[in-house]
C-alpha cells in the first residue's frame, strides 16, 4: 500500500499525458486555405501586390519584387489544435528572374519553449521558373501543440516572385 501511496502522483500523470495527448492520425487535413485573392490578412504590406494577371488559380496571387534578400511575412495563425502529427506548409510559387534562392519557411511557436522554424531549403526555387507547387514540413511529436504558426516566403537574393493558393496541412508522421 505504502508503494501505491507514493507512486500515485507518477501514476496520475502518466494516465493523464497518455489521454491528453493525441495518438497519431493517418488521415490527410486541410487545416487552413489562403487563396491570394486579395491583401486580407496578409502581414507585410511594402513591396507586395496583388497581381490578378498571373494566377496558379486563375483568382490572383501576391506578387513581391526584391532588390535585396528579404522575408515576406505572410499569414499568422491562432491555435490549430495539431499535434502529433506532420504540419505541412504548401504552396504555389513563380520566379522570374530571381538571383539567389526562393523558398518556403515556416515558424512554429510553443508556450514556454519559444519559436522553431522549417525552411523549404530542400527545393529552393532559382532564375525563372513556372507555377511550381513547394512545400515545406514540421514534424510534431506527442504534446508537442504550437499555439502559433507564421508562414512566409523568403528571397534570398533579388528578382521577382509570385506566391498563390497557400494551405496549412495536417498528414501523417511518416
């Protein structure tokens, strides 16, 4: 009895993580859409534009020119509730004339833990490329719940880029 006594305080945290964390999900999730139709809700608002001319989706995308590196701070969710699972970042992109790299970057934020990034870097895009769909991923483990997640796309080097038909995805671990 004596053991039990003890080893109760352990025992109720064990059950208690076990049924507060989430088993992982084989099913693929549309957490949020952003179709770039408009300025809505778009953080950075100098050197960005709607361009309703060229479009992967025939609604508009945001164009961004850059004379030097930068990062456009696109959109900033609230609590997605997702955990345990792949939090994937996908998008449209076209490049014109860009001279260094453009990718994808995504900052997930933890209470207590700070921020952690995921970078695109595993298929930058380079010089003038077509509509090309990009992605990058955060794998989430068990209790591991962002309360923010910030998306945005970055140009390292200068040129023209334009991005469209963002979304937020929920997959599977593996």
């Amino acid at each position: 009895m004596r053991f039990f006594t003890k080893a109760r305080p352990l025992i109720c945290t064990i059950i208690m993580l076990f049924f507060a964390c989430s088993k992982p999900s084989k099913e693929v999730t549309e957490l949020k859409h952003f179709p770039l139709n408009s300025m809505e809700d778009i953080i950075t608002r100098s050197g960005v534009e709607i361009d309703k001319a060229i479009s992967s989706d025939g609604g508009g995308s945001l164009k961004i020119k850059a004379s030097e590196p930068r990062t456009v701070n696109l959109f900033e969710t609230g609590d997605i509730d997702i955990e345990n699972a792949r939090l994937i970042y996908k998008a449209r992109v076209r490049t014109e004339n860009i001279q260094g790299q453009v990718y994808l970057e995504m900052w997930c934020h933890f209470p207590g833990r700070g921020e952690f990034f995921s970078r695109g870097l595993q298929t930058p895009l380079q010089g003038t490329s077509d509509w090309t769909t990009v992605e990058t991923p955060f794998f989430l483990k068990a209790c591991e719940n962002p309360d923010r997640v910030k998306l945005n796309l970055v140009i390292n080097g200068s040129g023209t880029a334009w991005i469209d038909d963002i979304h937020l995805i929920r997959g599977p671990l593996q």
